[in-house]
C-alpha cells in the first residue's frame, strides 16, 4: 500500500511539474522577445527594475526562468549586477502571483479547460497554439492538486509519514531544512507550495509547519540561479548569491515570528490554501521592500562578501 501510494504521490508531482512546464512555455512564447527587452531596457534605475522583474515574473509565472534570463544578461555584459538587484527584488514579489492563482478552485471547469485547451493547441498560429499550451498546463497543475489533496490523508495515515509530520510540527527549523531540500531537488517552490496547500486544505498539516515549509521553499528555488551562474563572470555569480542571500535573510527575518503569524492569517481568511499563498506574499514583499532602498548598499555588501570569502579560501 505504501509503495502505491508513493507512486501515485510521484505520478502527482510529474503532472504537476510538467504543466508547469507547459504553461510557462505557453506564457514564453506569448511574450516573444517583450520579456528580454523589457529586462534589458528597463534597469537603468532600482526601482523600474523592481517593477520590471515583478511584470516579467508574473507575466510567465517563473521567478527561476526570469532569474535565468537577468544571470544570462549580466554574464554577456548587458546589464551590471548593480542593475539585477532590483530584478531580483521584484522576480520575488512576481512569483506570488502564481500561488494566489494556485489557491482559487476551479476543479468544476477543468473539463471545459482541458477540452478548449486541445482545441487552441491543434491551430498552427502561434498566439492561439500559446494559449493552449497556458490554458492546458493550468489544467495539468490544478488536476495534480487535486490527487495531491485526494493522497493527502491516506499518506498521512503511512507510518513514515506520519513520523516526518510530527517530527516538522515540533521541530519548524527542520521543515524548513527539509523544503529546502526538496524544492532543491525538484527546482521548483511552486510545486512545494502548492503540495502545502493541498496538505493544508486535508487539514493534516499545522498552519505554523505550513509556514515553515513555504520559508525554506524560498531558500530551495535559489539552486536555480546557482545552477545557472556555474561557469559564468563574477558578476553573474553575484547575481545569484545576492538571490540566494535575500532570501535567507528573509528566512532568518521571520523564523522568530512564526508563531504570530497563524492568528493573523486566520483574520485574513479562513481558507488554509489562502493562508499559505497570503503568507508567501507577505514573507516576499517585506523582504523585497526592506531591501530596495538600499538596492545599492545591498548590492556591495554581495561584492564585499564574495571577495571576503574567495580571499580566505586563497589563503
């Protein structure tokens, strides 16, 4: 039984990977090359890049494909680290966007989504074949959230799982530890925060552990980043170290105020995958507003560090 049930929880996970997948290819191609020229263009200042990777990043719902593009540019000379720091800024307040559309229901119409989505993906005009894709991925996603939340408590009934659930309850700096691992492997905190939701709404996993996860999936999906500046400039490396610095400080922010943090939600909503996705907004936006006013400060202090640590490893 619980060799089934892991296979179905993996069958679950590649759907849910693979539409979004799908979808952002779909949101890619409708965006052409606006997405690059917007990140080129619109760096000369820290606050219009701010609103330039929240636009892009919202725009194709992947904070790690925006990230992706900003290290390519910095390591081709088009854009400074400087200038990426604000892109940085905003990619992480973009990507919430996409776990407040993961929260809405829609099983109902997922029939009538996945029926249009084929029909749109049989033209061969680009604009409508583009939006099939979008529209089928959407589907594939809410349809693994679905069979997330379906294995959700027979998974929790399996002795090994039961174990890591009261485990992470009691020990939150271990379910951080623990997504931040797995959204490593899987490079993806929206697959991550989606599968809390889906815990969340079988109510078998506390608010609090939920928060827990939501904060290391933050500090996991930065694997991207460094992936993507392997064998790039400094400044490219820069790029990803001050995405995954940001975000660990945003960690180390809020840890202590987990506890707070379920009562103020619960005032929000009383809907436990709203929770999570308004909590993943906020935990976003502090630390992105924090940070931008002293985009410049911020980004020598990354250029201080880095060549502190290489000096010490020289030695």
């Amino acid at each position: 039984m619980g060799i089934k049930l892991l296979s179905l929880f993996i069958a679950c996970l590649v759907l849910f990977l693979f539409g979004l997948t799908i979808m952002k290819y779909g949101f890619q191609q409708l965006s052409g090359k606006k997405l690059e020229k917007w990140i080129y263009r619109c760096t000369n200042a820290p606050i219009k890049a701010f609103f330039t990777g929240i636009a892009a990043t919202a725009l194709v719902h992947s904070s790690s494909l925006v990230m992706i593009i900003t290290i390519s540019f910095v390591s081709a000379g088009l854009l400074t680290f400087k200038d990426a720091v604000g892109i940085i800024l905003g990619s992480n307040i973009g990507t919430t966007f996409t776990t407040e559309f993961l929260a809405v229901n829609i099983d109902d119409d997922l029939g009538w989504w996945i029926a249009i989505s084929f029909c749109l993906m049989l033209f061969r005009k680009s604009f409508l074949f583009s939006i099939g894709c979008s529209l089928f991925g959407m589907a594939c996603i809410f349809l693994s959230l679905n069979g997330f939340e379906k294995l959700a408590s027979p998974l929790s009934h399996s002795l090994m799982a039961s174990r890591f659930l009261t485990e992470f309850q009691h020990h939150l700096l271990l379910a951080i530890l623990a997504s931040a691992v797995l959204t490593g492997i899987i490079q993806s905190s929206t697959a991550m925060t989606g599968l809390v939701m889906s815990f969340m709404n079988e109510q078998i996993m506390p608010l609090e552990t939920g928060i827990a996860f939501v904060l290391g999936a933050n500090i996991g999906t930065c694997i991207t980043a460094l992936i993507a500046s392997i064998g790039a400039n400094e400044e490219a490396k820069n790029t990803a170290y001050a995405h995954l610095l940001l975000n660990v400080f945003g960690v180390l922010l809020f840890i202590p105020l987990i506890p707070m943090f379920p009562n103020l939600l619960k005032t929000l909503t009383n809907e436990p995958d709203f929770q999570i996705a308004h909590f993943s907004l906020i935990f976003n936006a502090v630390t992105s507003l924090i940070v931008l006013p002293l985009t410049e400060q911020y980004a020598n202090l990354i250029i201080w560090l880095t060549k502190t640590v290489s000096k010490f490893y020289r030695k």
